[in-house]
C-alpha cells in the first residue's frame, strides 16, 4: 500500500509538468526508436535473405573465375584470371566423384520480342539442361530444356512470369515464338512465378541452352559452374575435389593461391552478417549515445526537481516519511519516464519499420523479445539516471528542508 501511495504521487508529480517531462523523454525515446527501427529491419532481412536470396543449397556451390569479391584489389586480381570454360565444365563433370550435377550458366541482358510487343532489360540466362535440378527451378507448365537440346544448340526457351504477362497476356506462351536480339526461340516451358527479391525482378527471366546462347551472343565469356554435391556433409570433399582439378587444368603451382573462386551459401550468408553486423554496431553506438543523453537529462530535470521540492520533502519528512519512502519516490519518477520513453520508442520505432517494409523492397520482423529488451533497457537507463538525484532527495534534513524557500 506504501508503495502504491508513492507511485500515485510519482506520478501526480510528473502530471504536473506535462512539457519537461515530455522533453526529458525525447533521448531515450529517440534511442530505442533507433534500436527497434534498426533490428526489426535486420532480423526481417536475415531471414528474407536466406529464403529468397541464398538460392543454393547447403549441398550446393558455384565455380567461378571472380567468386565473391569484397575489395577492389580483389576484383581487379581476378580480372587477370582465365575464364571458366565448358571444358573445365566437363572437366569436373568427368573426374569430380563427390559431385552429383555439374552444370553451367551465362547471363547477359537483353531485349526479348512477340511481334509487336517488347520487354526490355531481360535476364537471358544459358544454361546447361540440369540447372534447374542445382537451382530448384519449379514448372508451372511445360519443360525444361533436354541435353540432346542443349548438344545440338536448339532454339528452344523457357521463360518467367513477366515474359508471359506482357508478351502473351491472353494466350498460352508454350509453342509461342519470342525473338532476343533478332534470334527465335520456341517457348517450351513456363517457370512459377516468384516475384521481386529486394527490388529484383525475378520473373523477367529467360532460360535458353547454354550452346545456343554462346552461338547467339558470343562464347567469350566466363561460364559460372554450378556443382551439386552428394549430400551436405560432403559438400567440402566435393569442394576439395573440384579445387585439385581446376589448379591442374591450370597448372598451378604449389602455394600459389587459387585462380578462380568458390560460391557458396555458407560464404554468402557469412558475408550478409558481416554487412548486417557492422550496421548494427554502427546504429548501437548511435543508441548508445541517444539513451546516454537521455539518461543525464533524466538525471538533471530530477535534481531540478529534487531542488524545487525540499520544502515538500521537509513537511513529509517532518509527518513521519522515512527515508527510503522518499528515496523510492523520486527513484520511481526517474523509471517511470525512461520507461514510458521505452514504451514509446518501440511504439515509434515499430511504425517506422512498418513504413519501411511498406516503401520499399526491405521486410521487417519485430521479436516479442526485441520488444522487451528495450522496454528493459529503458528502464534500466532510468534506475540508474534516478539513483543519485533520489540518494540527495532522502537525505535532506527535515528541519534544513522547511527552512528553505
């Protein structure tokens, strides 16, 4: 009951200066805005990524002549490299035991046209036939492309959703005939539709034999070799297999590092947390600073308001309030500003997001935990913001009190 007593007048206390107490919230508020607005954005793309954009298999990689490339020196060392070939292709194909599908891929980006209509910037991707057993490419209707087709580099296509909705809205694509750069191509397989990936199209797609799109577009270019491994666990003795026969068929010496580079998911996941860790720690700091701030205001405004209230401290002192009523008092007005700041910080901070994910390709996803930790840390900024000025309030002596004006 004391302590219910105490927490009304707290209370009526900060009623009483509505504007101060508001503006004593603004640092903690804005600091858990941040927080919540922050990690609601990265746990929501943590996920995305690893459902949408980690399209390889824990069992799955990819050889390349760049790999993945994180600086410019980097990027300009692999410039020097020789380009994968479908020699190294069946070269791996032939001799790599822990490898199940070994398949290749070119992308370039091009116009495709049905008649009169147009679709401009497509994806035309050059696949070997088993691409879509690597990369799990689903049929709503149709086939994928045979390696008799790929052999004989037929002018055969499997098209996305888009080349469906805007080349052919009104009839069935399959047995249709679309143009890429002047070449025909018989339609013979439709992909299920899968919609953007951060602002990425994914349906404005077209899948061609590899063969053909190299006598169509050019075969000096650097093939992306797909491999499948037996199973997870031998995705490494796969790895190793594949980098023993690529450093032979490039002679490389002993020491010397590789001269083409590995994609895998497990990298690609790595290299996201990086990229998301390193803003986290850089919007933590910026927090920290927030509720920092926050914290020496709410400090400040209580001793203000220890200050304008010693004669009331005094007449409580002088009618029986103990020390630690006193003490508890002004330590409860402290936690319960930071606390309503963290209240509404995650209220702010949960819109913010929302508005985020709703204007742009960015998901978001609020943790109940998220939620608590910084409603706690809110109130962990206001204990220790209160102790001081409710120590100085408690010890006020109740004669020295009442004699103050």
């Amino acid at each position: 009951m004391i302590h219910y007593e105490t927490l009304m007048v707290a209370l009526r206390s900060l009623r009483a200066h509505p504007l101060r107490t508001a503006l004593t919230l603004l640092g903690v508020i804005i600091g858990v805005t941040t927080v919540v607005t922050v990690v609601s954005i990265i746990s929501g793309m943590n996920a995305y990524i690893k459902e949408k954009v980690l399209t390889l298999g824990a069992d799955s990689f990819v050889v390349s002549k760049f790999g993945i490339i994180t600086g410019r020196d980097a990027f300009i060392e692999a410039l020097k490299r020789k380009d994968m070939s479908l020699d190294d292709m069946e070269a791996i194909q032939r001799l790599c035991t822990e490898c199940v599908y070994v398949g290749g891929d070119l992308t370039a980006n091009k116009g495709v046209h049905a008649e009169d209509l147009r679709l401009p910037d497509t994806a035309i991707h050059g696949s070997t036939a088993n691409i879509n057993e690597v990369q799990t490419l689903d049929l709503e209707a149709g086939r994928f492309f045979t390696d008799v087709e790929v052999e004989h580099s037929r002018p055969v296509a499997v098209v996305g959703h888009d080349i469906k909705d805007e080349l052919f809205p009104d009839v069935d694509p399959l047995g249709r005939t679309i143009k890429v750069d002047g070449y025909p191509y018989k339609v013979i397989g439709l992909l299920d539709k899968k919609g953007s990936v951060l602002g990425q199209n994914q349906d404005k797609v077209v899948y061609v034999p590899l063969t053909t799109w190299q006598n169509n577009f050019g075969a000096h270019r650097s093939v992306e070799i797909v491999v499948k491994a037996r199973s997870k666990e031998r995705t490494e003795a796969a790895q190793e297999q594949v980098r023993l026969i690529m450093r032979t068929r490039r002679h490389t010496a002993y020491g010397e590092p590789d001269p083409f580079g590995f994609v895998t998911a497990d990298a690609l996941d790595q290299l996201w947390k990086g990229i998301s860790a390193g803003a986290f720690a850089l919007m933590t700091f910026i927090s920290g600073i927030s509720l920092a701030v926050g914290g020496i205001v709410i400090m400040n405004i209580m001793l203000v308001s220890v200050a304008e209230r010693t004669q009331e401290i005094g007449v409580r002192r002088a009618l029986g309030a103990k020390r630690s009523t006193i003490q508890i008092q002004f330590l409860m007005e402290a936690v319960l500003m930071a606390s309503a700041g963290g209240v509404i910080g995650v209220a702010v901070g949960a819109l913010v997001a929302r508005a985020v994910e709703a204007l742009s390709p960015m998901p978001v996803t609020i943790p109940p935990a998220l939620v608590v930790a910084s409603i706690g840390l809110a109130t962990l900024v206001g204990i220790v913001s209160g102790v001081f000025p409710s120590m100085k309030a408690a010890r006020l002596q109740p004669t020295e009190a009442l004699r103050s004006e």
